[in-house]
C-alpha cells in the first residue's frame, strides 16, 4: 500500500511539473499579447507623467507584472510566472520599446520576483493572497534593480519611501489582484478548459 501511495505521489509531481503543449501555447500567447501592452502602458505612463511628475512610473508599475501573475494564476506549474513576464519583454522589445535589449535584463528580474512567491509555496497556492505577493515581490526586485540603475540613492529620503509604497500598492493590485481579475473572467468565456485553472474551479465547486 505505501509503496502505491508513493508511486502515485511521485505521478502527480511529474504531471504537475511536466508541461504540454496547449500550455505551452498558453504561456507564449499571454506574453506576447502583454509586451504588445506594455509598450501601449508606456505611453499612458508619459501621459501621466505629465500631469503628476516621475511619481507616475511607482504609480503604474504594477501593470508591467500581470502577465506573469496571470500566467501562474492559469498554468500552476514552475516556471509559469517567469516565462511568460521574459516572453512578454522580448515581445516588448521586437515591438519597439524605446528602452531596448536592458529591457530584457529588466523583465528578468521583475519575472524573477514574480516567480518567487509561488516557488515558496512549492508551486500548490495559486490564491489572492499568494497573487499580492507575486506583484509586491515584482515590485521589490525591480525598485532594488532601479536603485543600482538609476541611482536611486541620490534621492530624498521621503521621495524614496513614496516611490517604494507607491510601487509595492501598484505591484500588489495591478499586479496581483488584477492578474486574478483577468484570469477569472478570460475562465468565464471558456477558452481556459482544461487548463490547471478549470481543475481548480470544478475541484472548489464540488
């Protein structure tokens, strides 16, 4: 009996980690989708930017995270949040992102934080809280990788500490709570069957 349960135990951590192909597609198609995005989400950022000053970037940073959170949210296998946020930058990248190939080294490191939070959990909590988490930890990577790029040292105190809660609130809710939004109602339309999310639902719902 043991031995059954282990074997049984060892299957359902290869399935869990083993990725198919409509997965896969699922994965490419949401970052290449968000990199088009966020090259748009730029240019509402300098719109922005001109009506409240540099405080506008920490203010909206938390959109440049979702399609790792949202890809998570949908896939629920290692790896989810980072390929998808690295294929979203070099979508971004080949569509003409003024910022060029360092925004590869930035969607890495933002991916990167991303993914932590659900690595914490080993990959089996995909809930609100665990999603707030991935952005705030987006956003913690990216404002210490901004500190280094940006000389961020230089700055007030005070400006610092508005720009880091302004970041982590952004990364937490267009981030996080919005990659959850979004996966919830792309679910409703059908198009996620069969995906580890619609597993989840049905598994609640009975």
């Amino acid at each position: 009996m043991e031995n059954t349960q282990n074997l049984t135990s060892e299957r359902q951590t290869r399935r869990a980690s083993t990725w198919n192909q409509r997965e896969i597609v699922m994965v490419a198609a949401l970052g290449v989708v968000f990199g088009m995005l966020y090259l748009a989400w730029v240019q509402l950022w300098l719109i922005v930017q001109g009506l409240i000053g540099p405080l506008a970037m920490d203010l909206l940073f938390g959109f440049w995270f979702v399609a790792s959170t949202l890809a998570a949210y949908v896939i629920r296998k290692p790896g989810a949040a980072f390929i998808a946020g690295m294929v979203a930058a070099i979508a971004e990248v080949l569509t003409g992102n003024p910022s060029g190939a360092i925004l590869l080294l930035t969607g890495l490191i933002q991916s990167a934080g991303a993914e932590l939070p659900f690595a914490l959990t080993g990959w089996r909590a995909y809930r609100l809280p665990v999603l707030l988490a991935s952005g705030v930890s987006a956003a913690l990577f990216s404002f210490v990788y901004n500190w280094f790029r940006f000389s961020y040292w230089e700055l007030a105190p005070g400006l610092l500490v508005t720009m880091l809660v302004l970041r982590v609130l952004s990364g937490a809710v267009l981030g996080g709570w919005l990659g959850q939004f979004l996966g919830d109602k792309l679910y409703n339309t059908g198009v996620l069957q069969g995906l580890a999310i619609d597993r989840a639902k049905r598994v609640a719902r009975s």
